[in-house]
C-alpha cells in the first residue's frame, strides 16, 4: 500500500477517502476470515497491504490482500488493529 501510495504522490495524485474505506474493508474482511480461522494475524500495518487492483477514478475497482504472516499466531485479532490500520491509512490522504 505505501508504494501505490509514493507512487501516487509522485505523480500528483493521491489516496482518496474513499479508497481508504475501500481497503480497510477489505482487510477487515480478511481478518474476520482469519478470525473464524482461530488466526491472530499479528502485524496488521499498511505494509502489509498488497494491492493487486487500483482504479484512481474507481474506488470499488481496488482489490488488496492482506500479507506477510510472519507473527501468526493462534487466537484472534482484535478491533484496535483494524483502528491502527485506519488511522495509519488516512495519514497518506491529503488534506
């Protein structure tokens, strides 16, 4: 996600709010799957964001993975990730 977002920035554009939601909700999705799943994913961070599909025009046209399961564990993620996730996110939207 940070390199989509570097890149953007080089180019002059930038994350919109809406691509932001777009993402969060979908790594949501992906830790309430590793919820059921009885997995902590453990390092939930922009970083770890893969992004396959970006639309600048196209919100709904963005398609993430979530990666890098290096601090798995047994248990499950709480919402304070999801929250550091977002908060981390939104600083790469301009103002």
């Amino acid at each position: 996600m940070y390199d989509l977002a570097d890149h953007l920035e080089f180019e002059g554009m930038y994350l919109s709010n809406h691509h932001v939601v777009v993402v969060v909700l979908q790594v949501l999705s992906a830790l309430l799957h590793l919820n059921s799943l009885q997995i902590n994913h453990g390092d939930v961070c922009g970083r770890n964001v893969l992004v396959f599909e970006f639309d600048v025009s196209d919100p709904r046209a963005t398609h993430v993975r979530l990666g890098d399961y290096g601090e798995a564990r047994q248990g499950q993620c709480d919402l304070h990730s999801v929250i550091r996730l977002a908060a981390e996110l939104h600083v790469l939207v301009p103002r």
